[in-house]
C-alpha cells in the first residue's frame, strides 16, 4: 500500500436548500472516500478497507453486496474483509499522461437498502520512465568561419514523467570550443542550444565529438545520452538569418487539413548558391501533423489536429545555404479547444425490475457524464426528457442518481425507456442522449373489471337445458395469479337453491349457462349478481349484475273468450235487425293470447260463411258487421265460421263459430232456427258422394232407386204423420237442383211446428199431432233449397203457398266471400253433424221458452242478451281486462259499464237476444 493509502476526506455540506435536500438520504451519501497510492501497484495490492471506512460491519457484506461501479475495472472489493484492491495495471502516464494531478474517480455500491458511495483514488508518479532522445546521434556542419557566440539547437529528449521525475537538465561533455544552454518552452518541457565559445579552424580539426545527457531528479535519477558530431565546413561567410527566432502561432483544432499555419522568413546575405535557402525540419520523423515547403518555408496542416490529444506543438525549422550554412528557429503552435466534442452519459449499476408499489425517492440507478473539451466546452448539464415519474439528482461532479419522482403504474406503463440529455456549455453547445430501459414489477393493485356496467341478455323460451344463454368477462390488468380471474354466482332474486336449478357459471370462462328450460309466462326475467375473483394475496373482488329476459315463443294458441260456450258447451246465437245497414255492428269476437308481443298480436279471418259477402270481419278488431242490407234472397239465419291466428312464426290460431238469424224479436227468431238441417254423419256424406258419383255413371240405376224410394215412402206413410203437410197447412217447394257445396256437405231440412197449445215437438218431415183449425203454422223455407216450413192461418189453410225462389241462385250469382276471405270459400250451413246437434238443441229450448213465456229476451245487466237461465254463467265480470272488447249485439258502440248505455240500446231490432243452439262443438 502507497503513503497515503486509507486516507479519508469528507465534503463539505452546502448550506441552505441543497442541505436540506442532501439530508433525506442516506449520510453516505454526502462524503467521499479519498485514497492516495503510487503507481504501478501489483494486482491484488490493498489501496485500503473500504467497509470499514464506509461503516460497514464484515458481517454486512454478504447481504449488502459491496462492489464498486467504474468503466475500468481498476479496483475491486473483497467479499470477505470489504478492502479495496487492485484489480488491473496502475499506469499513470497511460491513464493521466502529463496531468498534474491523476485520480480515479468511481462509486461504490451498497445493496438493501441502496446507497452509493464516491471514492477517489489519487496515483502519485514514480520516476519509472528515463528520458529519451529523438535520435541517438545528431549531425551539425558548421563553417570554419562562425563567429563565436552563435548557437545550435539539439534535439531535445521526452520524459513521460512529471514533476521531479520528470526531464530536468541537459548537460554537455567538456569541450573547448562548444558549451551548452538551456532553455525552457512555452509548455514548461526545456531544450538545449549548442554555443560556440572559440573561433573553428578546418585546417586543425574536421569534426568535434560531443555527448549530450538529459537528467530528471527523480530518485533515483535517471539520465540518457545523445552524440552530437560537429562537421567544419569550409568557410562561407553569411548563414542564413530568420526574420525571427521563435514564432508563436494559435489554431483552433478544427482547421483542416491543406490549412496554412504560418511561413518563415530567412535571408542569407550571401550570392549564388551560397544564397540558396532551403528549409527543413529538425525531427521530421517526429512530426506528422504538419507539413513544411523546402523552398518557401511555408508550413502547412498534414493531419486533423485534436486538443484532448496534443494542446501544443514545438517545431525545431533549420535553413540552410548552398553553401551548408545553416540557421535554426523554434516554431510554437499552440492548439485552441473548440466544442467538439459530445458529452457522453454512462449509466451504472441499473435494477433488473423496479416494483410498481416503490416508494417516492427510491434510489434506481447511478449514471456519470464525460465531455473530453475542456472550460466551458467540457462543463455538462443533464435533462431528463418526458414525462417519466422519474428525476435526477447531483451526486457530485458529473455525477448524478436516477430516483422516483411519482407513483408506477405497470398496468398503464409496463415499462419506462428513460433518456437522458448531456449538453455542454460550449457555443454552439453540443449535446447526447442516452436511453434505459426500466421494467416495472407487478403487485395485485387492480381489481377485475368487467366489460360491462351490467349486462342483458334475452333468452328464448323452450331453451335447451344445458345451453349457453350468456358470457360475462373481466379484465385483470394485473399479471400471472394477480390477474387470473375465476367467475361465481353470489347473488339473485331467487332463492340459492332456486337459482341454482335455473342457471351456473363456469369459473374459468365466465360462460352463463341454463339448467333449466325457461317458460316465458312463468318467469319473465331473472336477476343475477355474478362475481370475478383474481388469485392474488390478497385476492381482490368485484361484482356486476346480469339480467336475463327470457323472450317469447309462439306456443300458445289464441283463446277464444267471446261468443263463450253455455255451462253444457252449447254455442250462443246472435239476432241481426232485418233492417240493418252497412257497417251495422253485429257481434264482436274477443280473443286473447297468453304470448306477449307480436305472438299476441291477433287477426281475424272468416273461415266459412253461409252467405259470403253479406258480412265483413275486422282483422284487427274481430268485428263482425253488416258488409250490406239484408236481401229479399238471403237466408234469415247465417253462420260463420270465424278463425283467429296470432302473429307468430309459425302461427297458432283457434276457431269460433257465429250463429248469426235476422229476425227484429226473439219470437220471430225462432221459427228461422227450427229449419235446421239434421245432423249430418261424415261416412253418410262419403256414402252420398259415391251414390252422386255412381248416378253419373248409370242414370238409369239412380232413377229406378229414385222411383222405389218414392213408392216404398208413398206405401209406408199414415195421414197423421203428415199431419202438418196437409194441402191446407203446408206448401212443399218443388223439386229443385242439389246446390253445389265445396266442401262435400249435404243440405237437410227441418220442419218446425210450433202450437198454441203449448205442446212443442220438433222432427224431421213430421209433427208429433195434427193441429186443429184455430192452431197457426209458421212455414218458413231454408236457404240452399231446404224444405220450407209453413205459416198458415184459418183464412189460408186450404190455399197452398207459393214455393220461394230465393235459393235459386246459382253458386256463381251468390256474393262473395266475406272479410278478407277468398273467393274459393263457400258459406254452406251448417256443414257438419255437430252444428245441426246444436241448432236442433237450441231451438227445442227456445220453443219451450217461447210457449210458457218465460224467455227474457233483453236478459239482466251485464249478461250480453242471454237468457237469464244462462246469464249468471256469462256475466261480463267472468271476463276480466276484456270488458272493452265486448260489444252489444246490434249496436255501433262496444258494451261498457253504464247499464243505461245498454237498456237504451236494447230495443233496437231485438239485438243480444241468444239462445243455446246445440251441443258443445267438437274441435
């Protein structure tokens, strides 16, 4: 170890403000560690205990992990006594060259928590370089007749050392007619200058052998020599003379090369070639950065100068004559710094991973700047660009730390590229920018979010169990664990048990699925509250609800609510004025549909009618109106057949059938019911279709089976069984032409006989008694070529009426369809066995009301003009919500609550009078 090794300073701390911002840290952070040793230590040397000058326990340094930041790696610490040793070859001439002072500045590096320490270690010379000489012989020709007093410069020697070390003195071997000065540079480095003391004679003496040594005073001293042979040339009398002795010149270090420096000036006094003057440099092996005109003397830039390299230079110019004369001058240029060089930063001991939970302050890294200009060019200020939470600090000269300046976020920047800008002072100022990169380490400071405030989802009903209906996602910006998100169920408007049964999550990709199929008209919509969870420690939490609408399916079909079925299924009729116009409000059919939206949006069509065109329906409204005015033509009593779709894809739809008779009372109604054909049997129709079709055939089979039924019928009757068909009683229709029916249904005819006697029977083509002569028979014809029925008195009974052409119409000359119907349906009626069960029931209860007077046609409040038998069974309290959709048979207006509404519509053509008409319909 040099003297001086160990040795500690310790900076003094500025006052004020940089005071106290120097106290937040660590005190460390304020000294510095000072070592002086000499050069050329051996590796491995001890420059002094670094630990224990830092305040460091040995037993620290496991964990605090002293080590030293340099770009050279000259020193090193111990692991296990903290001492600082030399790691590398101390050599101050190569590292400082002929500084005064030679230090190496580094930063030691203590971990947990992180602390940075300045040491400087001074390198003191040692005279370990000799001084050496250019050329170890020198050649001077001097003429005979030189005059004493003229002087010779040498070549002078270099020492690399400085200080005492350094080249100190010349010293010339004893000689009579030569002695030596010494002279010393403008840079300090010394020369010598050969004087001639006694006149020179050629005759006596050719040549003089001299020694030169240069010393330095190191200790010890060391010295080298150098031959210096005089020729004496023979005698020419003027040597060339420079205008100057020393010529002193300043170049900034950006001239370039070609550049003229300076050119000198020499004149011999001489004549001829003794006057010729040539120039030359003394060490022109030595010389390469410039170049010199033999002729001119005009010396020129060979090579880029460079200040931080060479600052000046001393060039040794001889001229000389033809004659061999010579004269010598110094030249001295002087290098000028410009700014041309670029600050350097240099980052030191950098983290691999910064937490993103860091504390504001916290030490990051170490970084230095370098500018090799000197003054003002080499003085450097540092910015850090952007807008990082990060700053730095001043550590000392061109030395500075990189510290937290606001909270990290890894989740918004997942890593920071910090760069630093070095500008110096110089003009222009010049300046460097040098880039890190910072990773920020990740803490489970986020929680999930989801993508959605909240979510809504529609489900059809009539799901499969089991399918997905929806899929909630969170983000979790965090990494690994802390953003691995898993999905529960916590919560919902059912019970946990219940919500179970309908819907589950799947934890790992938050997919919704059903358990359950769902019924729209059960469970409309279902609140969940779902929960993301990540893995972190501690795990952190967030909710998000989700509704699930469970849409509509067409899977029900409409309901039909009016004209309602009596309390046995028998089907309700409705009475038409005779004297009803267009637009007249007939009947209105009310439906509803347990669906919801366009599944519930209803229509209404007309399937079959007995007379097409003589009605039209609504097809939104389902109101039934009078399309014209009744005809002389057309059949008192009317059925339609009315369907009801909904709007779904498919569509459901339900029937209802109307049994519409004009007539402007009761009373008047009922004989138009008696008419009713008999019910009709499916496979007596099919048997009907094969005798129609085997009659085409063989017309003269069907006509001796038409001659045997008559006969066998004509043989096998009784008078009083055709007691009501007698020529005073009853005009039978002649034979008419079977109507075409497009949907294979064959007519019947009913006779209805109705006495005074209150005795009523009704049967097909007979009466159960005669009638006396004071009883009234109403004879009444069916539409479709019926058999009529006979209203005769005493005054007539012995006329026969007219038959009644009415049903003489063609299929073509009957009026078309009703409603939005096509033209292809037909209106037969009835057109199954059915309805003729319901219109023979029907009319034997009208009959029997109509005998004994109990029928009350106009019904009680709020029955819709159904017998008061019925009534209690079809109260417009029995229909709730669609009290607006019920109308008053024979009105314009809808039914409402005033009962004085309805009692002053009443009168008007007999309207809402029904009756029971047959047994409940069979869909």
């Amino acid at each position: 170890m040099g003297s001086g090794a160990g040795k500690r300073g310790w900076a003094p701390r500025r006052p004020g403000l940089f005071a106290c911002l120097l106290s937040l840290f660590c005190l460390a952070l304020s000294e510095q560690i000072r070592y002086r040793i000499p050069e050329e230590m051996a590796q491995g040397s001890v420059v002094g205990n670094l630990a224990k000058d830092l305040r460091l326990g040995v037993h620290e340094l496991a964990t605090r992990n002293l080590r030293v930041s340099s770009e050279k790696p000259y020193f090193a610490v111990s692991a296990e006594s903290g001492e600082l040793l030399v790691s590398s070859r101390l050599d101050r001439e190569q590292i400082c060259g002929k500084k005064p002072a030679c230090a190496l500045e580094f930063e030691a590096v203590a971990e947990n928590p992180l602390n940075f320490y300045h040491v400087s270690v001074e390198i003191e010379d040692v005279n370990d370089h000799t001084p050496k000489f250019t050329q170890s012989s020198f050649e001077l020709q001097i003429s005979e007749s030189t005059k004493p007093g003229a002087r010779f410069i040498l070549g002078s020697a270099h020492d690399a050392d400085i200080g005492t070390n350094s080249l100190q003195n010349y010293q010339l071997s004893p000689d009579d007619h030569f002695s030596l000065v010494v002279k010393e540079k403008f840079d300090g480095n010394k020369y010598p200058e050969l004087v001639l003391k006694t006149p020179l004679d050629r005759e006596e003496q050719t040549s003089h052998h001299l020694t030169l040594t240069a010393l330095d005073f190191g200790d010890p001293p060391l010295s080298s020599t150098a031959q210096i042979r005089v020729l004496v040339t023979d005698a020419n009398d003027n040597p060339p003379v420079f205008s100057q002795e020393l010529y002193r010149v300043e170049l900034p270090e950006n001239v370039l090369p070609g550049s003229t420096v300076l050119r000198v000036m020499a004149t011999d006094q001489d004549e001829g070639v003794n006057a010729e003057i040539t120039f030359f440099f003394t060490e022109a092996d030595q010389i390469t950065q410039f170049d010199l005109n033999s002729n001119t003397g005009e010396i020129t830039i060979l090579n880029a100068l460079d200040y931080e390299e060479v600052k000046e230079y001393s060039i040794v110019l001889e001229a000389r004559d033809g004659g061999g004369m010579i004269a010598q001058c110094t030249v001295e240029i002087e290098v000028l710094d410009i700014n041309d060089n670029v600050p350097e930063v240099i980052f030191q001991s950098l983290p691999g991973l910064i937490m993103e939970d860091t504390k504001l302050g916290t030490h990051i890294a170490l970084l230095k700047v370098r500018d090799k200009d000197s003054g003002h060019n080499g003085e450097v200020m540092c910015k850090l660009e952007g807008h990082v939470p990060f700053k730095i600090l001043t550590s000392s000269r061109n030395t500075y730390r990189l510290v937290t300046d606001g909270d990290l976020d890894r989740e918004q920047t997942p890593e920071y590229n910090i760069t630093i800008t070095a500008t110096d002072k110089g003009e222009p100022p010049l300046s460097s920018s040098s880039s890190i990169t910072l990773h920020i380490g990740d803490v489970n400071d986020n929680r999930p979010v989801f993508e959605q405030a909240s979510y809504e989802v529609h489900v059809a009903e009539n799901n499969p169990p089991g399918a997905s209906i929806a899929q909630v996602s969170a983000r979790d910006p965090d990494l690994g664990p802390n953003g691995h998100v898993s999905y529960s169920i916590v919560a919902g408007d059912l019970e946990p048990r219940a919500l179970a049964s309908y819907v589950s999550v799947s934890a790992q990709s938050g997919v919704v699925f059903a358990q359950r199929a769902f019924d729209h008209e059960q469970l409309r919509a279902l609140e969940l509250t779902l929960q993301a969870r990540d893995h972190g420690s501690p795990a952190l939490r967030a909710n998000v609800s989700l509704r699930v609408l469970v849409g509509d399916r067409n899977d029900n079909a409409p309901r039909v609510l009016y004209p309602a079925l009596g309390p046995d299924g028998s089907a309700l009729f409705d009475t038409v004025p005779r004297a009803a116009q267009p637009g007249y409000l007939v009947t209105k059919v009310v439906a509803v549909d347990a669906d919801a939206g366009h599944n519930a949006w209803l229509s209404y069509h007309v399937l079959q009618a007995s007379e097409p065109g003589l009605f039209s329906l609504g097809l939104r409204t389902g109101e039934v109106r009078t399309a014209r005015a009744l005809g002389e033509r057309d059949a008192a009593r009317q059925r339609l057949l009315v369907a009801v779709r909904d709007g779904g894809q498919p569509p459901l739809s339900a029937t209802a059938t109307l049994l519409l008779v004009f007539a402007d009372s009761l009373q008047e109604a009922l004989p138009d019911l008696g008419d009713a054909p008999p019910p009709s049997d499916p496979q007596a129709e099919l048997q009907l279709y094969l005798v129609v079709a085997l009659a085409l055939i063989s017309v003269l089979f069907l006509v001796a089976v038409t001659l045997a039924v008559a006969l066998h019928v004509r043989r096998s009757s009784r008078p009083a069984a055709w007691g009501c068909f007698q020529p005073g009683l009853c005009v039978k229709a002649g034979p008419v032409g079977p109507p075409n029916y497009s949907e294979g249904t064959l007519p019947y005819s009913y006779n209805l006989c109705v006495a005074h006697t209150g005795k009523t029977e009704f049967n097909f083509l007979k009466c159960s008694e005669p009638l006396s002569s004071g009883q009234d028979i109403l004879c009444a014809e069916s539409p479709g070529a019926l058999f009529p029925l006979c209203n005769s008195s005493e005054s007539t009974s012995n006329q026969q009426a007219p038959p009644n052409t009415d049903w003489r119409f063609s299929q073509a000359q009957r009026p078309g369809t009703s409603g939005s119907q096509n033209g292809d349906e037909t209106g037969t009626w009835p057109n199954n066995q059915f309805d003729t069960e319901m219109l023979q029931a029907m009319i034997l209860a009208s009959a029997s009301e109509a005998a004994d007077g109990s029928s009350t046609l106009g019904g009680g409040a709020g029955t819709m003009g159904l017998s008061a038998r019925y009534g209690p069974q079809f109260t417009l309290q029995h229909v709730p919500d669609y009290r607006q959709n019920v109308y008053v048979p024979g009105s314009n207006a809808t039914l409402t609550n005033a009962a004085a509404k309805r009692d002053a519509r009443a009168p008007a053509g007999g309207n809402g009078n029904k009756k029971k008409s047959g047994k409940k319909e069979k869909k």
